[in-house]
C-alpha cells in the first residue's frame, strides 16, 4: 500500500468516527477541505495536539501581522476578534499564497452568520 493510500484511508477512517468532516472545496486545487470536530481528541490525541499547536501557530502569524486582535494575549482565553485588514483585498492579496486560504478559514468560522 502507498502512502497517499494510507493518507486517504486514515481519513477515510477520521470521518466514519466523526473526528473531521467536509467542509468545502478549494477553489484553486480542487480538493476536499476538512474541518475537525471535538471528537478528534477521543479518536486520535496526537492528531488533535497537532492540529490545536497549527491553530495558535496560525492566529499568532496573523495576530502579528495586523489581522487579528486579541484582548489581552496574557490571558487563558483571550478573545480574539478579525481586525478591519481582513476585509482589506489588498492587505490580503499581500499575504504568502499559501496563507490566504488559512485567513479564508478563520473569517469563515469567526462569521457570525
């Protein structure tokens, strides 16, 4: 078996236990987007510690750069609002390719609506 067959069958697995689900297309490669819910940390701990450590390393690149603010980053759970540069194409358009569509992502989940 290949690695991309064992990468397609663990998350083949993760989605039959619940642990991720789909949530969307890319646009530009066209493949599968996940989202992964709480039962991660049930199904598999080292995959959700990773997956918690690309959260705060993500808010903290764009927390850096303006397009996020946090409260009071000294705090437990600080409170962590999209500043007015995310709506700003150009500020956006200026971003790392690869870092556009992980803004993409945190705007939609902090969208209220």
């Amino acid at each position: 078996m290949s690695k991309d067959d064992n990468i397609d069958r663990m998350v083949d697995d993760l989605i039959l236990a619940g642990a991720i689900e789909v949530d969307g297309i890319d646009p530009t490669t066209g493949e599968f987007l996940y989202k992964v819910t709480d039962k991660m940390e049930l199904v598999n701990k080292d995959l959700y510690d990773a997956h918690l450590g690309a959260i705060y390393a993500d808010t903290m690149y764009f927390w850096e750069r303006g397009f996020l603010e946090i409260d009071d980053i000294t705090s437990k759970n600080p409170i962590i609002a999209l500043s007015s540069k995310c709506f700003d194409l150009k500020a956006i358009s200026d971003l790392p390719y690869d870092r556009i569509p992980i803004l993409m992502s945190i705007i939609k989940a902090m969208d209220p609506n």
